[in-house]
C-alpha cells in the first residue's frame, strides 16, 4: 500500500479510480492506507486499468476475489470520498454523513482550494 488509495501491484503504482483518500501527512491518511491494506491482505486484487494520471499511475477499478470494489469500500469505511470529476458521483451515496467534513483537504483539493492544502502543509513543517 502507498497511501489510501495507491497501493502496488506486481511492481505497478495503481491508483483506485473515482475516489481521493487523505494523504499520508494529512488527518487519516495513514489510518486510510491501513484500512486499505487491510481489505487487500491476503487477497487477489483484479485491476482493470481505466486511465493514467498526471503522475503516470496506472488508474483501475480494482475488485477483491468476492467481487467487492475497493473504491466502494473505502467511501463506505469514511476514509476516502467519491471524486465526482472522475467517477461521475458514482460513490457519493456511499459515503457517510460528515464524511467530507472530517476528510476535509480532500474536499478541498477537489473543489480547487489548493491554498486550504498549502497552509496545511506549511504548518506541518514548523
């Protein structure tokens, strides 16, 4: 696992489509990245590649050998958010109440208040 919503499969950086978990640094992002390992533990990951982004991760709807959708799974958990720019809103309703609030520099990045992150990151660093 990279973070909440990167994980690594066969030596390929994947990113989960249409959701944004918290950076690592961030308020839950490590208890993302464990939350998503632990679903993946033990487990076959399906990746089906759906795009490539800005950092040239590889973007897949990833399933579990059930046939859970991991995006799905982590909305559900609270520690991730749909990201209705690349799913559509595929994941909204899953996500519980507040759940943007808690996650809030998630919601911020996607609503383009980079200096809300900015400040975060300055502030981390003293």
């Amino acid at each position: 696992m990279i973070d909440g919503d990167t994980l690594r499969i066969r030596k390929t950086q994947v990113r989960l489509y249409g959701i944004d978990a918290p950076e690592l640094n961030h308020p839950y992002g490590e208890k993302a990245k464990w939350a998503l390992f632990g679903l993946c533990k033990g487990k076959t990951v399906q990746a089906e590649i759906v795009d490539v982004d800005h950092y040239g991760r590889k973007v897949a709807r990833c399933t579990l050998e059930d046939g859970r959708d991991l995006s799905a799974e982590m909305v559900k958990l609270g520690l991730a958010i749909d990201w209705p720019k690349f799913s559509g809103g595929k994941y909204r309703a899953l996500e519980p109440p507040k759940v943007r609030k808690r996650l809030w520099l998630a919601d911020a990045r996607q609503k383009g208040r980079i200096d809300l992150w900015y400040d975060f990151e300055v502030h981390q660093h003293r």
